[in-house]
C-alpha cells in the first residue's frame, strides 16, 4: 500500500483543503481549492510541487481558487463530468481506479449525489475525501440533490471498512454534535466525543479526520434505523414515521433549522 501523509490547509470561514503527499516525495495532490492564496503559501513554505487539482462538486467555497491557482501551477483539474466547473480538464464519471501521478496510489472515484446532484467523493487507500456529502457528526444540505439519494450515498459510506477516514470539507464537528445530543442525549459515545472536540478546538486544533467507526457511533445521519434516533425524529414531527428515508428527511430539515 502506497504510503501518503494528509494537511489540511484551512481556508475562507471553516473549510479545508487538503493536501495529500506522497511519502517523502514534495509532490502534492490538492483537493477543492475554494482560496487559493493559503494554499499556495502553504506549497511554497514546504515547497511541494502540485501534480493534481481534484475536486468534489461545484460550489464556490470549492472551486473558486482554481483558476487563481493555475496561474501559478499548470497542472491537471479533476472533477464532476455533470457539474459546471470551467477549470476541469479531466471530467470524471463514477469508475473503479483513476490514477493521477506514479507517486500516488491510485484512487476510487464514487458518486455521493445528494449535497449536489453530481457530487464525487474519492477514495485512496483507507481514505475518503467526500466534500460536503458526510461531515464528522454530520451531512451536507441538500443543495440540488434528493434525500433519497443522500441516504444512498451516505448508506454506501457505511458500506466501507470502521478504519476509513473520512476527510470532510469543513470544520462543523463541535456544532454538528450539539444536535447529536439532541437526538440522543443518553449517549455516553456522543457526549465523551462532544468533550474532546470541544477540548480540541479551545485548543483551536482541527477535529478531522474522523472514522466511519466513530460516525457510526456518534452521527445521527446514520443511525436511522436506531430506536432511540427514530423516536427523537418522531418526536419532533408528531408523527410516526414508516421508513428510514422518512427519519433521515425529518432529521435533515430539523438541522436546517437548528
């Protein structure tokens, strides 16, 4: 298994753009450049050399800095073949393997519709780099996407194997288990992870990467199908609610509100 090392350079209010690097090498992979002006400091203090520009979906808190970006590095710009995103030289569709540059494993290309209609997440080694789709604690809005398919999209996420890291695109862990205690308050998972999270950004310290484990544990979003979760939703609706899709609906458009 190619080894890589992952920063997170923060950028704008509360979003992160990665920076996967190969071993020892200074070659770098940049995903969802929403400003390019951090990053770029970033490359040159240490400096790496760019070989990639990877990107989830089309919003402009991840894209905004790509064109910026070229201007000084030429390189590749991966991304959604539906989606509007002029610097895209790569379109991608949902395939098995794509592979950027020698020094890097290749990756797994998914399609996690739902945030957006066309939103890709990318898989590489034991890590998901999934944009707005799953966030520690939580999940994207829907923003051009259905419930149904961001159910789906996160329900294949859980499909993978507890160790996954999951790279999300913002800094929402500390917010987003607030309402996980809403939905859950007995749990002793969630309020112990609440405690270090809060711990850790009083530190300013970034609370990411998260597991799929610990979102399993923790993420109301998926935890549909648990007891405790339905009746925190039916609670809320004054209805019974038949299905897991209709608890995740009930559960989305609550935190929209919260």
């Amino acid at each position: 298994m190619t080894k890589f090392s992952v920063q997170g350079v923060p950028t704008l209010k509360d979003n992160y753009v990665w920076l996967i690097r190969a071993g020892n090498s200074p070659h770098v992979i940049v995903i969802d450049p929403g400003d390019e002006k951090p990053v770029i400091a970033a490359i040159q203090h240490q400096q790496l050399i760019p070989v990639a520009i990877i990107i989830t979906h089309h919003h402009y808190d991840h894209v905004d800095g790509v064109e910026p970006f070229l201007k000084h590095f030429q390189v590749p710009v991966y991304g959604p073949s539906n989606e509007l995103i002029p610097a895209v030289t790569h379109p991608l569709e949902p395939s098995d393997n794509l592979s950027i540059h020698k020094d890097f494993p290749s990756c797994q290309v998914i399609a996690v519709p739902g945030h957006t209609n066309g939103h890709l997440a990318y898989l590489f080694n034991d890590s998901l780099f999934c944009g707005d789709t799953l966030f520690s604690a939580g999940c994207g809005r829907l923003l051009g996407g259905t419930y149904s398919q961001l159910l789906t999209s996160l329900k294949y996420i859980c499909s993978l194997p507890l160790k996954t890291k999951i790279y999300c695109a913002h800094e929402y862990t500390a917010n987003n288990l607030k309402f996980s205690c809403i939905i859950e308050p007995d749990s002793i998972e969630i309020q112990q992870r609440s405690e270090y999270i809060d711990k850790l950004r009083a530190e300013n310290k970034i609370t990411l990467p998260s597991t799929l484990e610990i979102e399993l544990a923790t993420n109301p979003f998926l935890r549909c199908r648990e007891p405790s979760v339905i009746r925190a939703a039916e609670q809320y609706t004054s209805q019974d609610l038949v299905n897991e899709l209709a608890v995740f609906t009930v559960l989305r458009q609550w935190k929209d509100n919260f």
